[in-house]
C-alpha cells in the first residue's frame, strides 16, 4: 500500500499517532458523523484531534484524483492554510493522509485541531433579537470571505460555526475541501447565500446587511437573489419532472 502522508511541522510529535490512522480509525476516540464520510474525535499528547475519513470514491474519481486534481484530504489541508493566511478562521490543519492499491486511491484522512465553535444549525433562530444580532455579524463574515476571493462550494449552517462571546460573534468555516479561491461575482455571492436555506424575511435581511457591508444596491441584490432562487427551483422541477417520465417508460 502506497501512503501519501503530509504533516504540519508544528506537529512532528504526533507523527507515529498519524501514521497509525489508516490502521487504527475505526478504533480511535469518539465518531461523531457517519453518513457519507465518518468523521472521529481523539485525545493524544495534549492535542485534540478531528480525523475525517474520506472513503467512498468511486472509479471515475479515483481517475480524477489519479490524473487531474488534488484529492479531497489534500485540497483540505491545502485550503485551510490559505484561510488562515487570509484572516479566515478555520480549524487548524495538522496533516492528511492518502493511500493506494495497485495504483489507485482508495481513501483518505485530513486531521485538524479541534474547535469548540457550534455549528450554525445549533442556533436557535427563534429568538428574533438574538437572530438579528447573528445576521449581523454572518453578513459581515460572509462579506470579508468574498472580499478575499473564497467561494465556498458547500456553504451550508452547517460548515459554518460560530461562537458567541459577550454578545459579539465569531464564525469559521469548515469542510473546506470544495473552495474556489477566485474573484466572487454577484452571481457567486447569491449562490453561496442561498445554500444558507434561511426563511425569506430572514435571507432578506442577510441581503439587505450584506449589501450595506459591500455597499451596493439593496433592491438590486435582492432582485439578483430572488431571480437566481428562481432559476434554481425552475432547474429543480424540470429534473423532478425527467425522472417522472423516465419512471414512466421505464427507464
């Protein structure tokens, strides 16, 4: 087996612990997520450790992270010093692992700090002033991202997490895998808002906060928002609709 391991210099220590993970994750710490990728809390050496688990690849990916592109582990380990050297806060990265049979990928592992920030989907938007006072600051944060060119593909409440101290917010993002480090448009913008799934009186003043952070035209953001979830559920329906008349004639 091929194994290709990079490890953050600043923690060399835990070298013989990572190398043991291809071996050992099933074994390690607390899982914490197992849908499509598992994802395990661990304690070593001081350190507290989240170890994700990239493991369903099928064939035309392994080509692709073969032949094209970084691999998931990679891209995350990469992505997340790019954050931090863009003032975005994000769990620091401490290695990733990649390994190989027969010269294909079959899985991968990227381990980062621990952070005890909350996802987004914990926080309890019924209480309007507390909510407001959220929005606020997501729409600054979602502003300053934008502002130095990252377009997170999978930006949902849950890959953002917050904490609250004396009423001030601070957020990160994680699962950065899926990041596009490039000039955001306006079109990028309302894609990346829409994916928050948020109410539309609550979207519209996301918008609305937005916009005065990037000082342009309310109106015309919320036409450009409103008119792109539009589209997005016109798509929507014409893909339910093929897989009813494939249904139909038995495809």
């Amino acid at each position: 087996m091929k194994v290709d391991l990079v490890i953050n210099p600043k923690y060399h220590y835990l070298e013989e612990y990572i190398k043991s993970i291809p071996q050992t994750f099933d074994h390690k710490g607390q899982l914490i997520y197992d849908l499509r990728n598992h994802v395990r809390v661990d304690q070593v050496s001081g350190a507290r450790l989240v170890i994700k688990s990239y493991r369903k690849i099928y064939l035309a990916n392994r080509l692709i992270y073969n032949f094209l592109r970084p691999t998931k582990s990679k891209r995350a380990y990469s992505y997340g010093f790019a954050l931090q050297q863009r003032g975005i806060n994000t769990p620091e990265p401490i290695a990733y692992i990649d390994y190989y049979r027969f010269g294909q990928l079959k899985g991968g592992y990227f381990i980062s700090l621990f952070s005890d920030y909350e996802p987004l989907t914990h926080f309890n938007l019924e209480q309007m002033d507390h909510t407001v006072q959220m929005l606020d600051a997501l729409a600054v944060f979602i502003h300053r991202l934008h502002q130095n060119g990252v377009f997170h593909e999978d930006f949902t409440l849950n890959n953002i997490l917050y904490k609250e101290e004396d009423g001030q917010f601070d957020f990160m993002v994680i699962d950065n895998n899926r990041l596009k480090l490039r000039k955001v448009s306006m079109r990028d913008a309302m894609k990346n808002l829409n994916r928050l799934n948020l109410n539309p009186e609550m979207m519209t003043y996301l918008i609305r906060k937005y916009s005065e952070a990037n000082g342009l035209d309310t109106l015309k953001e919320l036409k450009l928002y409103y008119d792109f979830k539009y589209e997005k559920s016109l798509q929507g329906k014409v893909k339910q609709r093929l897989k009813q008349y494939k249904r139909l004639i038995g495809g």
